[in-house]
C-alpha cells in the first residue's frame, strides 16, 4: 500500500454497495461503521482500513484491479 494516504482515491468506494445486506461490503472491503463513518476518519484511521481492506484483497475493488 502506499504511504501516502493522498495518493489513494477519496474512498475505496466502488459503487457496488452491499451493507444493508453484509456485515463487510462485498464492494469496498469495510464495515458499515466505516462507510458510515468514513468522511469523520483521521487519516491514520482511514491508513489502517486501507491497510486491512488490501491485504485481504477480497473485494471486488480488488478482483477488478487484476484483471
């Protein structure tokens, strides 16, 4: 991941959201509290859930990324 969190895109929100349904969207990667929360993050908050979401690289933000 980088280390620079602005390098990063505002969110790792694809648009393909499933937390009313899921506990962690099949989108993104995050919890619903993290959607929910994320414009309130401090930037080592939001490091972390960028951190955690790409190493279980199993969001279809990242399935799509390989193809």
């Amino acid at each position: 991941m980088s280390s620079n969190l602005h390098d990063l895109p505002d969110s790792p929100c694809i648009g393909v959201c499933s937390t009313l349904f899921d506990e962690v969207c099949k989108g993104c990667g995050r919890t619903a509290a993290e959607v929910s929360n994320w414009v309130f993050l401090t930037d080592e908050e939001k490091r972390a859930i960028w951190t955690r979401i790409e190493c279980d690289g199993t969001a279809m933000r990242f399935k799509y990324d390989k193809l």
